[in-house]
C-alpha cells in the first residue's frame, strides 16, 4: 500500500490526557535568541521547533495491485519544523513543505510518497524473486487552491506531483524511475479545529523504470507460471483516499484513514505480478509531543 505521509498515520491509547514532561529550565535568551523585528514577519501560536513520538500502521496491498495484503507498524521519533522558507513534519499526510513559491492560492512546494519493503517469500506471486526494497518517492508539487472562500463546507485543490523515486536496501539509494500524479483534493476543518477532512482523488503514471520495480520479471526468475515480462511506462492506477485527523491537544494528535485503489485500463496488466486491479487498505498513526521551542513559527499561510 503507497502512502501519501504525513504519510501519515492508530493503535487506541490508555490514556488520552497526558501532559507533556518537565524539563530542565533553559536559557532562551542564550541557546534561541529572539527574532529581530521585522514588519513583515507574522508569527504563528506554534512553536518553530517540536519533538515527537510517533507511531504509523497500515494494512493493504502490498504493491500496487497485489492481491496480497501485508501488515506493517513503524514507531518513530518524529521532529517538526516550521521555518520560514522550509517545513518538515508539520503535516502527517505530507511531511516536507518549502515555500518554494507562494501566493494566495497558487504554490510550490514537495510532495511525498513510498511504498513499504516486501518479502517476496510471503507473496505468491513473487516467490524466489528478489525482495522489493523500500521505495520513497519526494519531488516537487504546483497546488492550485480554486476558490479563497470554502464550498460545501470546505476548500478544493488540484496538485500536479511530479515524485523521482528512490529504492534503499543500504545507505546507497537506487533510482527507480519518476512518477507523475495530479491530485485533486477537498480539506475541510471543524468549527473547533481539532477535526479535519481530506478526501483525495489520485491518479498516477509512471516511467518504464518505475514500472520495472514492481512488474518487471527477468529471465532468471520466470518459470511457467510466471513468464518474463518487460513492464512499460504508462498509467499505473487511481487512488481514493479519506483522511480523519483529530487533535486531542497539544500533545496528542491522530490520524485514521483508508485508500480505495483502482488498476483497470493499467499498463501493466499483462504482468505476472500485476494480480488484482483493486485494492482496499486501512492506515493509523498517533503523535505525542513531548517538548517544543519557545521561539514562535514565521506564518507562511
């Protein structure tokens, strides 16, 4: 199953009203010096920088239209930044900002996607292949916001991805190729801003490389139930994704959703390792922030 991070996010807490530890005292004046005045700056009610726990789990596909599902759970610690020019980790769905460019309602910023590793000895249709590494996918995205007030409750977007993707079985990344994805999404926040709604429509295409990473057999690997196959760039499939994210409070946020994935008319289709053109998924995730920064965050918004 291919997250978009914030990628992003549940396992049910205990207890939902902890409040962050105590720390040492220290020194702002030292250590996070004050910004200088500037007229033009507007400085947010966050802090610029944040430390977090965090805890992602998902269960669906385990590449794109593989009949086989797997399950994954990743703790992490999770930092967040909110810099003028570059954010990372703010947002759970989408964790790398950078105010490449901005207006009103038109900017650039990243997008950020992956696809988790796979065991080829737990997929049928894999067996005595190699394993599919993990696969992260970051790149540049134009967002057009159409209107400035909200519709139906709220705010409607189309954001044109354009994602190089990287494989990693060591330090050394592999490159796997480009994706291409025009997303059209619908937010919506509720009166008390602890609840959001993102609902996302995706389709993508991919190079004759990116599409080699998980539909392509070599020689060595066919039999006859699995024969070689050479995949081609083209159309991979469309993703429907829900999002409901809900902050409890300052410490504590989480994120459920689902993705509906959709593989009819795909290129690939031929392949041996292409097994099922849907796919339904489910993923969770939590927050907890345990210290923050007394320096405020730079308002991009």
């Amino acid at each position: 199953m291919r997250l978009s991070l914030k990628t992003a996010l549940l396992t049910l807490l205990l207890s939902c009203g902890l409040a962050a530890p105590t720390w040492p005292e220290d020194k702002p004046d030292e250590a996070e010096p004050e910004p200088e005045a500037d007229s033009e700056l507007e400085f947010s009610d966050d802090p610029l920088w944040e430390m977090r726990l965090a805890a992602f789990s998902r269960y669906g596909p385990a590449y794109p239209a593989s009949k086989e599902s797997q399950f994954n759970f990743v703790p992490l610690p999770f930092p967040i930044y909110r810099g003028k020019f570059f954010r990372l980790g703010e947002d759970s769905e989408n964790p790398i900002r950078g105010r490449i460019f901005r207006t009103d309602r038109v900017k650039l910023d990243f997008a950020f996607d992956l696809n988790f590793p796979v065991d080829s000895e737990e997929i049928d249709a894999r067996t005595n292949m190699p394993d599919l590494d993990f696969l992260l996918e970051v790149g540049p995205e134009l967002e057009f916001q159409f209107t400035r007030e909200p519709k139906i409750g709220g705010h409607w977007y189309l954001g044109l991805q354009l994602r190089p993707a990287f494989s990693f079985d060591s330090i050394t990344p592999d490159y796997r190729g480009v994706a291409f994805t025009p997303e059209f999404s619908y937010r919506v926040k509720f009166k008390d801003d602890r609840d959001a709604l993102k609902l996302r429509i995706s389709p993508t295409w991919g190079t004759k490389r990116y599409m080699d990473f998980f539909y392509s057999v070599e020689e060595e690997f066919s039999n006859a139930a699995r024969p070689a196959y050479d995949a081609k760039g083209g159309y991979l499939g469309t993703d429907f994704t829900l999002s409901w994210i809900n902050t409890i409070n300052e410490q504590w946020e989480f994120v459920l959703g689902t993705r509906w994935s959709f593989h009819q008319g795909a290129k690939n289709e031929a392949s041996p390792l292409f097994t099922q053109d849907y796919g339904i998924g489910a993923y969770a995730a939590f927050t907890w922030k345990f210290w923050e920064s007394k320096r405020r965050a730079t308002r991009i918004d």
